[in-house]
C-alpha cells in the first residue's frame, strides 16, 4: 500500500509532490513505530511524579510562546469522572490541549489521575510520545476512555478528530464536530458528567489550506493509517507540509480555552435523551463560547 502512495504521489504535480513523498515515507516510519503498541497502553505510564517535575518548565515556555489563557476550570467536577469534550484545533500539533494539560494539572495538582484521547500517530512519535503519555494521553478509543472512568479520572476527547484539526484557518472560529455522537453515547453509558471545553487560536498556528478529504479517501488511509484527511498546511521550517508531515513547527498564536459548566445528561434531557437533541444543544453553546472567544481577537496569531 506504501508503494501504491509513493507512485501517486510521484504523479501529483507542481511541488506538492516531492512533499507528499516524504510525509509517505514518515508516515511509514510512524506505522513502524506503532505495531504492536495499539493496544491501549499509557494508563500505567501516567506519572505524577513526572509531571511535578516539569510542570513548571512547561509552565514557563507555554505561557511564554501561546501567552495562554485557560478559564472555567471550576466548571470540572472537583473529583470522579467527567467526559470533557472539546473543538480540536493545530493539526497534529495540539497546543491547546498541552495547554489546556498543563492549566489542568497546575489548578488540581499533579495527583489527580487526568487522561487525554489522542490519534495513535500522536501518542507513538518517538519524541513526543513518552511525554505526553506520562501527561496522560492515550490512544483514543471508547474503552481506554472506559477504563479511565473506571480509576475516577476526567476524559478529554475530540469528536473532530483529524476532520475538526485540520479545517481550514478561516473556519478557526467555527465548531466543525463533523455530526460525530458517539460522545454523548459513552457519556450516557457511563453516568459520567458531560463538560464541553472549547478553545480558539490553535488553527493560527499554522496556514492550513485544505482537509484534502478526497484524496486520502481515494488513497484508502482510513484504512492504512485511521485518517481521512490528507490536508496541506504552510508552517515552518518547510514552509508546505502534508498532513503535518515530516513536521512542523507551531507558530506562537495566542491560545483561549473555556471550560463551560458540567451537564448531567439525563437530568438535563430526560432518562433516554434524543441524541441528535443532545448533539445540537451542546455545539451550540460551544458555538456561542467560540464567537465570544472569536470576539476578544483582534488580529490572528497576536490574538
């Protein structure tokens, strides 16, 4: 399947093509390094000793480079399990959720058990993966959410995934969940409080053109690497990258995150709550907080 990728991409014209080639080659690589590490691990690689000990460097350099701001973070339940759910914004380089990571940890302490679902890619890198996985970040999937439920810990999740991260930079100030439900599913199977989190600034980070949908569908990596977007994003230091491969470096755009307040489901919607009802109503008040966040901006990048 590699193969067929390389010669696709050595028929894509103009300069895209050189590029795709080496994010095929680096997605490989990425492929390489996750067989065999699929199986939900990084509930065990949680480390608050760790995250006592570089938290406050973290600290520093986030609030130095996203100058961020995290507000409402009394709106997460001060203990148990809470489903927080979130716009996905940066590609695969996320800072607004090491941002939203490192406010978390810093307002309830490095002890309090806290996880993060993310695309496997993210969780494997050989760099960024063994921090992140002593964060908390683990393979996004409805049973690594379960199990952490299960040891009382908050969950973070992105319904957008790679669709929401990779929207185009216009559509920053817009919640693009792609009508995914499967959220409020596990919320309502679970019992667990329902906290929506939404952030703006993380598609600043970078110039991201396209999803490039139609082309990652006609190459079949839904199924060769679980994305379904094949997007172009301009950024340093390549300037053009393909789907944020061979890398990227953020640009220093301001990060905002607003936690809105927790929604018991059922108490809210009743004991069998109408999912598309639920869907709607909860994007639309993160829709409401992302205009006010949207409102605060003047400039992009320097918020």
């Amino acid at each position: 399947m590699l193969d067929e990728l390389r010669r696709v991409a050595g028929r894509v014209p103009g300069p895209l093509g050189p590029v795709l080639d080496v994010s095929v080659g680096t997605a490989s690589d990425c492929l390489g390094l996750l067989r065999g590490s699929r199986p939900g691990t990084g509930l065990d690689e949680w480390s608050p000793y760790y995250i006592r000990r570089t938290l406050p460097s973290l600290r520093r350099l986030f609030a130095l480079y996203f100058r961020y701001d995290v507000r409402g973070l009394d709106n997460v339940p001060a203990k148990g399990p809470a489903l927080l759910v979130g716009n996905h914004s940066g590609g695969t380089l996320i800072a607004d959720t090491f941002v939203f990571g490192i406010a978390f940890f810093t307002h309830f302490g490095a002890g309090r058990r806290f996880h993060q679902l993310a695309h496997d890619v993210a969780v494997g890198l050989p760099a960024v993966g063994p921090m992140i996985r002593r964060y908390g970040t683990l393979p996004a999937s409805a049973e690594n959410a379960r199990r952490a439920f299960a040891m009382g810990a908050p969950v973070l999740v992105y319904p957008g995934g790679d669709y929401e991260s990779f929207r185009p930079s216009w559509h920053s100030d817009r919640i693009e969940l792609g009508d995914r439900k499967g959220f409020i599913e596990l919320a309502l199977d679970e019992g667990v409080p329902l906290v929506p989190v939404v952030a703006i600034g993380g598609q600043e980070t970078g110039l991201f053109l396209t999803r490039g949908q139609t082309l990652a569908r006609l190459l079949q990596l839904d199924r060769l690497l679980r994305v379904k977007v094949l997007p172009v994003v301009v950024g340093p230091p390549w300037g053009v990258s393909v789907l944020d491969l061979p890398g990227r470096l953020p640009l220093p755009a301001k990060i905002t995150v607003q936690v809105l307040p927790a929604i018991d489901l059922r108490e809210r919607f009743g004991p069998d709550p109408d999912r598309d009802a639920v869907y709607e109503e909860i994007t639309a008040k993160m829709q409401e907080a992302l205009d006010e966040l949207a409102q605060e901006r003047t400039l992009p990048v320097f918020g």
